[in-house]
C-alpha cells in the first residue's frame, strides 16, 4: 500500500477514535462535561481533525526511531515520545492560532491552566500527548501495516472509509459556513469568540425553553445563530462588568 492511502486510512481512523476519546475524556475529567456530554471541536459531526492529522504525525514519527542513535534504548524512546508530544503540540497550537487569527473563533481555552501560552497549549497536555505517543507507540503502530494491508484488500472497508471522506467534506462545508457567520459577528462587534463557551450556551438556552438540545449540530437550534450570538454578546459583557465591580471591590478593600 502506498503512503498516500496509509495516511488517508490513519487520518480516518483518527479523525474518529481521537473524537470518541475527547468526548469520554471531556464527559468524566472536566468541570463542564461532569454532568452531560459535549460534542468536541468545530466539525457538527463525530470527527476531530487535530487527531487525524496527529495520528499521521505519530506513524511518520514513529518512522523516525532507528536515526535516534543512542546506546540507552529506554531514553531513545523517552527522546522519541517528547518529539511526539513536542510536534502535536505544534499542530495544536497552528490550528489553534489559524482559527483565532482568521475566524476570532477560540476553539479552546487553557487560559486557566498553569504554564499556557496565549490559552492555546500549556504542559498538562502535552504530558498528555506524549502519553498519547506512548499508547500508540506500544500498542498500535507495530500491528498497524498488517491491519491496513487487510482493510485495503476488503472492499466493504474501502466503502466506509469513501463514505467518510464524502461526510467529512459535507461536514466541512457546512461548519466552515457557520464559522464564517460567527467571525462577521466577531469582526462587526470586535470580540473573540470561544466556541465551546458559545456551544454550551446554546445547549442551556435550549433546555431552558424546555427544547431537547442537539449532541451534534450544536449549532442548529429554535432560534438563529444570530440571536444566539447576541444573547452570548450580552452575557460576556455582563460577565466582563461583574469582574470589574469585583476588582474595584477588592482594591477598596
């Protein structure tokens, strides 16, 4: 098999399971997912790029051991594990900048998370890519030619994966079309916008109207992206004023 449809295989395959884990992960160790699940990332559908990409980078890194020329094979492989945790976090923070840079859309926000930069990356997880790299290092790329090699050679896999390629490109047109609507409203009212704060925000004002919100297509609700918008206008700046009173008040204090 060719490293064209190896890569297209493994950014599937990513794609999928990473979004599988975010969401367990999201639901059982954050604060916000403790008590109902959150559909991660931009996409409406189950799919997460960053870990398509990032799987890709893991199998090409992983490529890379036999030029780590070092007489301890135990630190050759810690070296190699921080090159993975090291270049997903780059991924991480490019895709991150892009969406902030070109959309003022934040699609996360480690702001609160001791050592970040910009909110974007912080060690916590790149600790946690590298146990990712690990994982994957272990358990998956020594069987990983095999199982593709298989899959290829079964036309109803092939079908599956055609089938996701059609609904990833589907999914992308219309994401990337609700981001643009969030980005006009983020250029005409000069703010940023975090995603998933506005994400969570639809899903409450929704089960307030007492209207079951959506797991996928967060977005699509009762009542349009706009007012949705304005309504999460109104309370950052009601947020923003609360910590203000609350800074004067400690300064008089």
């Amino acid at each position: 098999m060719n490293k064209f449809l190896i890569l297209a295989f493994l950014f599937s395959i990513g794609c999928v399971i990473g979004w599988g884990l975010e969401v367990l992960f999201r639901h059982f160790f954050t604060k916000e997912g403790k008590n109902h699940w959150i559909n991660p990332g931009f996409l409406a559908g189950p799919c997460l790029p960053l870990y398509g990409f990032g799987l890709c980078a893991l199998y090409l890194l992983a490529g890379l051991e036999p030029y780590i020329v070092m007489q301890n094979q135990t630190a050759a492989k810690l070296v190699l594990f921080v090159v993975m945790a090291a270049c997903m976090t780059l991924i991480e923070y490019i895709a991150g900048v892009i969406f902030i840079k070109r959309m003022h859309v934040k699609l996360w926000d480690y702001t609160n998370n001791w050592g970040n930069f910009q909110g974007i990356i912080c060690p916590l997880y790149s600790f946690f890519w590298a146990v990712l790299g690990a994982v994957y290092y272990f358990f998956v790329h020594p069987h990983i030619l095999s199982a593709l090699n298989w899959f290829s050679q079964n036309l109803a896999f092939s079908f599956v994966i055609g089938m996701f390629y059609g609904i990833f490109a589907i999914d992308l047109c219309y994401s990337f079309r609700v981001v643009s609507k969030i980005k006009k409203f983020a250029d005409e009212n000069e703010i940023l916008v975090r995603y998933e704060e506005l994400k969570r925000q639809i899903k409450q004002g929704a089960e307030s109207r007492m209207i079951k919100p959506r797991f996928l297509l967060a977005f699509h609700s009762d009542i349009s992206l706009q007012e949705n918008l304005k309504n999460y206008l109104e309370k950052q700046r009601a947020a923003g004023s609360e910590a203000l009173r609350q800074l004067v008040k400690k300064r008089k204090k």
